[in-house]
C-alpha cells in the first residue's frame, strides 16, 4: 500500500511578515551588515569632518502701519487737502489694499532687490582660500578685490584657481587652458569678461586661493533660495529676515546691504512723488501768474483811462455782495479746473505718469488715497520693467492693477466733478439777481467789477498753488522710510550643524537599509533556487530528501560505518521512501532532473547504498545513454565493458552479462550503459528495457534508473512508465526557478504518475535553503553540453547553434 507525503502548501498562503526569516537572513549575513555600517559610517565622517556648516543671520526691521508705502497720502497732508488722512484700515477696506506690512513682505522678497544686492556685493564672484582638502569661502580677507566687466548678457560658470606673488596675479584653468600672470591693475582678457585685480592690505594665503564666476541670474536664484522674509506674526507689522550662509561675515553684509537699499528705495519713491507733485505745481504757477498779471495791467489802464478811484456805497455793497459769491464760484472753479486737468491726463491709457496728487485741493480721503496706490503701482511698474519686457506676467499683473485703480478714480473724478457742477449752478442762479441790479450801476462800474472779480479768481488760484508749493517742498525735505531697522544683522556664534548631524545620521540608516535593500533586490532578481520558499512557491510536489554540500568529493558517501551529516541525510530519505514504496515486491525508483549538472548519479549511488545497508539488494541502471556518467563516476570503463545497449541490440546475449558489481558494496551492482549508440530513443523504446526490468526484479529488491534529464531530452518520460517512483533532484543555486514548471506540466498532463523532489547541494554556512539546517553537496552531475554538442560520440551531428527546448533557455555551470 502506498504512503504518499502530504502537499506542502505554498508561502503565498500564508499571511503575515515573517519576521524569524527575516531576523535569520540578517544574521546570516552579519558581515555585510558590518561592512555595510563601516563603509556608510566612514562616508557620514568624512562628510561631517569636511563639510561647511552654514551660520544663521537674522535681522529684524518694523513697518509704520500708519503710513503708506507710496507717500501719496503723506503728501496730500501737507497740502492742505483738508480733513487729514484716514486711517490705512479705511483705505483698505474702500479700495482692497492689503496690510502695508505684507506689501513690504513682498517688495523685499521681489527679484529687483535681491538683483541690487547681488550686483552691490558682487556675489556671482565668490573666493575661497585653497585648503589642503577643502576650500573655505571668505568675504573681505583676500589680498585683492576684482572688478569685472561684462562682455556678454548670460555667462557660464567658471573656477580659476589665483595666486599671488611679488604684486603679480597668477590666473589658471586648467580646463580651460587658462594661464595668465598680470600686474595689479593690469586688465586681464577672458573670453566672457575682463578681469582687474586691485590689491588690498591682507595676508596673502601661500596655497592661493579660487575664484568661483557664474551669471548674476544664477546668484539671485541662488540668494532668493536662501533668503527667508516672513512677518513676526499676524497681529505685527515687524518684520524678520533669516539668512544661512557658510561665511557669517558675509552672509551679515548681505542682509545688512539688502534692508539699505530697501529702505533707500522706499525713500526715493516718496521724493519721486514730491519732485512730480512740485514740477505740475510749477507749471500751473507760470500760467496762472501770466494770466493774472495780464488782468492787473488791463484793470489799471481801465481805472487811468476812466480816472476812477472809488465807486460809491451802493457800488461797494453789490460789489461785497457779488464778491462773496464769486469766492465761492472761483474755488469751484479752480477744482473743477484741476479736476478737469486730472481727468484729461488719466482718460489716455497710455499715459503712464505719476499723478501730482498735491493739486488736487480735495478733501476726500479716500480719493487720494487711492491716487496714492496708484503712483506706488507706476513705480512699481517701472523697476520692473528695467529687468522685464511688457510680457512678464508680474508686470501684466501691476499693469491689470493700475487698470482697475485708474477706473475706481476715473469714477471717483466723474462723481466729485459732478458734484462741483451743482454746486457751482447753484450759485450761479444766487448771483443772477445780483447781476441784475449791478446793471443799473453804471457802465464804467460794471466793468470795474468784472475786472474785481477775475483778478480775484487768479488771485485766489494763485495763492492756493504757492501755498501748496510750500507744503510739498516742506514735505519733501521731511521725508522718511516706510520701514527702519529694529535688529541689524547679526550671526549665530556658532554655525549650525543640525543640518550636517541629520545628513550623518541618514548615512548611518543607509548602512543599515542598504543590506536589506541589497539582499531584497538580490533575491528579487534571482532566478534561481535559493531557499526552500523558492521550491514551495513554483510547486506543490512534496520534498522527501534534502542534500547538503559534499564539501570531500568522494562519489560514494554513506557506507556502514559513515556518521556524517549528508549520511543521515541520505538515511532519511531512505526512510521517507519506505513509506512511499511498497515493501513486499521489489520496486523501481527513477531519478531524474531538469537539466544536467544536478547530481542525479550522486543521489542515485548514495541511496542505492542506503537501501543496500538495510540488507537490500540493489541494481543501478545506467540509462543515460547519450552521456553516461554514473557507471565512470563507479570506476566501470562503458567502453571495455559490455551494457545495456549491447543487450539491447543482440538477441543472444544474457541479462548475467551487463551485470557487474558496483565495487564499494556487495549488495549493489551496476548494468552500465554500454557504448553510446546513434539512436536513444529508439533503443529505450525497444522490448529489451521491459525485458530487462521484468529479469532485474527476479534478483533485485530495488532498481534505481538514472536517467536522462527531463527538461532536455523526452528519454526519462519512455522509461517513466517503468517505475513506481520518481525522484526529480533540484540543486541548490544551479537548478532555475522556471524549470519547475517542467516538473510541474508533466504531474498535470499526467506523464509522471508518482513524483517527488530532491534538494541537492544546499550550503551549510549560509543556512541559504533550510535556514539554520545545515547540509551541502559540491559534486555536480557535469552534463555541459553534452546532449547538444557537435558529436554524441557515434558521429551523430546534434548541431551545437540548434539548442532544444529548456536546453536553449539555460547555460550550464558545471
């Protein structure tokens, strides 16, 4: 009765991580780990001993909440617009104009100001004094300052290496094959600028130095990155700014030059607005003047010519009377003048000029305000596009902006206006009735009036522009910044190293992550068995044996007195075997494999001899008749003797004479295969092998076949039908993963009926296929490739570019 093994199910069904192989394949493979966390953990040194720690600068700067960036308003409060200012959350809240401190935000993160500092310190040109192993960046401590200019718009980076000796530069890319030795002042010719080295009062570094020179572009970039311009908090108006920078006198210098020209900028702009508001002052003083002058001359030829010093009472009452309202008609009209002036100049598109908010004489608050803004976007625009075309989105943005400003005070304008015009029609009906009774008054009267009342008008415009004058100039000379300096900039004392021990850090996790990453991918990429996972996972035929590494290389390993481990290994399967074959006839066991080199003539003389120790006698039948290799691995020369294919082939020829002893055992014997013939196949397929099997059971308990590889040639699957068991040997690392699936389609198509596997040669010190089991087997079965070489040994051309099946798939390591 047949035992059969249960199946082994494959990992895939199993859930979870196992966490015991894991921990078994790292111990396994300590020394990597080890060798692993030295290599990282040198690296993480070198990298903390030579990198550059940077230092963080900081400096802190308050914007007035108070005040407008553009200094329209300030302005307009000294002009005596009337009512003061209102407060910026007014403003904001009528016109949408954000907080002033994140505006500032902004305009100090913008590419204008970070593009003055760059070009103020020069920082596309950085030096470094030459050290043994690693350069260090320095500002101000070289021997020498560089002036350079420019012979196109965009430049490459480049490294000269410089030194200095008796007054003389010595200027060289190698690279490049730059090699230049000039004078201090000297101009030095390079292909994308000139150079001028002007000597300074510094110690000269006797490994020189270098000088690294890319773009100003690549330098703001380089800059806007590092920078880190952000508001105290929500409820301020300070504001913080946060450098790192290798070298902390120059990373100060940077940050201390940056709010400078911000504060700079800031003041310019108001001076711009007062200098505009000034010159259309001027210009309305020299026309009115003239045209007030001209009616001063004709009032006093009127009075000579008519020799008039005074008019009478009734005259003076109409006149006071008329006066008094003609007051109040000429500041109308002065407004709607000026008024009428700003629409003209805002109705063109095109024109892009600051509006002379001083002029105005308008009490609304809200209105210069937004003229204001509107100035601030104009400036805005214009350093801009200093560095912009049209087409920037940034400058479309502002352009979008001062469009929308420019109707909220066309609008604004149209209103105000319209309400000037009623006032002034108003006014003109109360002094209809009083023109009616001046035209009693006498004619020379009459006109003495109307030169009163336009000499005021002038006067009166006259006066309101010198005044406004004044109080512009007075509030150009007292112009301030939006923003001053609370905290000036200012280094760390010690340079901040978080940044390198994290970078250390990561190469210590790397030398630990690494390892797992190597083995993960290594086992990914295998594709060969490995472990005994890899045989469960592409199959589901039972294990019965498993072989370690025969480290001695002797054919015959377990004999009566053998004590090894790969002996009772071989024990073991003959234990397993008696469960699965039947014990009360004698019983056929074919080995085979997938391809040569797996060590079927080796497990099939150690398990005949196993059986042979239990009293058992045992014949091995070599019939790999294309290349034998069991019956020379036992001493027999195939050629001197007779085999199976001289039985085969004679019809008088005993089964007694193929039968020879094997030489190590007494209950063993060997039919050798015999020369080889030209046709395997058909001899195998001939009456002799049955004949052959039916005679050897007569004398033998077991028969063992050694057979040809399945995976190559069909010859196993014409002797199957002979056995009672098949054995089908992997070898460890040799046999691939893929060739399972032969093993596999034959059990599903049903060509082999009884089948189980072999593991052969698995390592002991590696633990690689039964972790921490331990046994191994280096003999190797040989094959090459043999089964497809230009000559089988009978003149039979097997063509040595025309591999077969498998065969053609896989090279053979012997």
């Amino acid at each position: 009765m047949d035992i059969n093994i249960p199946t082994i199910k494959n990992n895939e069904d199993k859930a979870g991580f196992d966490y015991k192989k894991f921990i078994t394949r790292i111990l396994l493979n300590w020394p990597l780990f080890i060798g692993s966390i030295i290599v990282f953990g040198i690296a993480g040194y070198l990298y903390k001993r030579y990198a550059t720690p940077n230092y963080k600068i900081t400096s802190m700067i308050i914007v007035d909440p108070d005040t407008k960036s553009g200094g329209g308003s300030s302005a307009m409060s000294a002009m005596g617009g009337g009512g003061g200012l209102s407060s910026l959350t007014d403003v904001s809240s009528l016109f949408g104009i954000p907080n002033n401190a994140e505006n500032e935000v902004q305009i100090l993160q913008s590419r204008s100001i970070t593009t003055n500092v760059v070009k103020a310190l020069n920082l596309n040109i950085v030096i470094y004094r030459n050290g043994k192993i690693k350069n260090t960046e320095i500002f101000d401590e070289a021997p020498f300052n560089i002036a350079i200019a420019y012979k196109t718009d965009s430049i490459a980076k480049q490294s000269y290496v410089v030194t200095v000796e008796n007054h003389t530069i010595h200027l060289s890319n190698r690279k490049k094959n730059i090699d230049i030795k000039a004078p201090f002042g000297q101009i030095i010719n390079l292909p994308q600028y000139t150079l001028v080295f002007t000597p300074k009062n510094n110690p000269v570094e006797t490994l020189g130095y270098t000088i690294a020179i890319s773009s100003q572009e690549s330098a703001v970039e380089i800059l806007s990155k590092a920078l880190d311009i952000s508001l105290s908090s929500k409820t301020t108006t300070t504001i913080d700014m946060s450098l790192d920078y290798p070298n902390s006198k120059k990373g100060e210098a940077i940050l201390n030059t940056m709010m400078d020209i911000y504060l700079k900028a800031n003041r310019d702009n108001k001076v711009q607005i007062a200098d505009s508001t000034l010159a259309f002052i001027d210009g309305r003083l020299a026309m009115v003047g003239t045209q007030l002058a001209g009616i001063e001359k004709n009032f006093e030829n009127f009075r000579k010519q008519n020799k008039i010093a005074d008019v009478d009472e009734q005259s003076k009452a109409l006149i006071g009377a008329s006066s008094d309202f003609q007051k109040q008609l000429s500041t109308l009209d002065v407004q709607i003048s000026v008024i009428e002036d700003l629409k003209k100049f805002l109705d063109d598109p095109n024109n892009k000029k600051i509006i002379p908010v001083g002029a105005l004489g308008s009490d609304n608050n809200g209105f210069s305000d937004a003229i204001g803004k509107y100035n601030e976007l104009l400036l805005e625009r214009d350093k801009e596009t200093m560095s912009s075309t049209d087409k920037n989105p940034y400058v479309q943005s502002i352009d979008k902006q001062i469009a929308n400003f420019r109707g909220i005070i066309l609008k604004n304008i149209n209103s105000y206006l319209g309400g000037l015009e009623v006032s002034k029609r108003d006014l003109e009906k109360q002094n209809t009735s009083f023109n009616g009774k001046i035209e009693n008054v006498p004619a020379q009267s009459r006109v003495f009036l109307d030169y009163s009342r336009q000499q005021t008008v002038e006067e009166t415009l006259y006066v309101f522009l010198l005044q406004t004058r004044e109080a512009t100039a007075i509030s150009k000379t007292s112009t301030i910044s939006t923003a001053r300096i609370v905290d000036a900039a200012k280094s760390d004392y010690e340079p901040n190293k978080l940044k390198i021990n994290m970078i250390v850090f990561v190469f210590l996790i790397l030398g630990l992550v690494a390892p797992v990453g190597f083995i993960s991918l290594r086992e990914a990429l295998n594709v060969k068995v490995i472990s005994k996972t890899d045989v469960e996972n592409a199959t589901k035929i039972p294990v019965v044996g498993e072989i370690s590494h025969n480290s001695k290389g002797d054919n015959v390993i377990i004999t009566d007195r053998s004590r090894s481990i790969i002996s009772e290994q071989f024990r073991d399967l003959r234990t397993n075997l008696q469960f699965l074959l039947t014990a009360d006839k004698p019983q056929v066991i074919l080995i085979s494999s997938s391809m040569s080199g797996e060590g079927k003539s080796f497990i099939s003389v150690n398990i005949g001899s196993a059986l042979s120790l239990s009293g058992k006698k045992v014949v091995f039948v070599e019939l790999d008749l294309r290349k034998p290799r069991l019956s020379g691995n036992l001493g027999i020369d195939k050629e001197a003797v007779l085999g199976f294919t001289n039985y085969a082939v004679s019809n008088k020829m005993d089964i007694d004479e193929i039968i020879r002893p094997s030489g190590f055992s007494e209950n063993c014997y060997v039919v050798p295969s015999g020369p080889i013939p030209p046709n395997p196949s058909e001899i195998l397929l001939g009456d002799k092998l049955a004949k052959l099997i039916e005679e050897l059971k007569l004398r033998f308990d077991y028969i063992i076949i050694d057979s040809p590889p399945i995976g190559l040639v069909s010859d196993a699957l014409l002797i199957e039908k002979y056995a009672d068991l098949t054995l089908y040997v992997v070898r460890q690392k040799y046999t691939y993963k893929a060739q399972l699936d032969i093993v596999n389609d034959l059990m599903t198509s049903k060509k082999l009926r009884k089948v189980y596997l072999v593991v052969n040669d698995i390592e002991t010190k590696k633990g690689g296929y039964h972790y921490g089991y331990g046994y191994g087997y280096g003999y190797g079965y040989g094959y090459g490739y043999g089964y497809n070489s230009s000559d089988n040994g009978y003149g039979e051309d097997m063509g040595p570019k025309r591999l077969n099946g498998v065969a053609g798939l896989f090279k053979n390591k012997k």
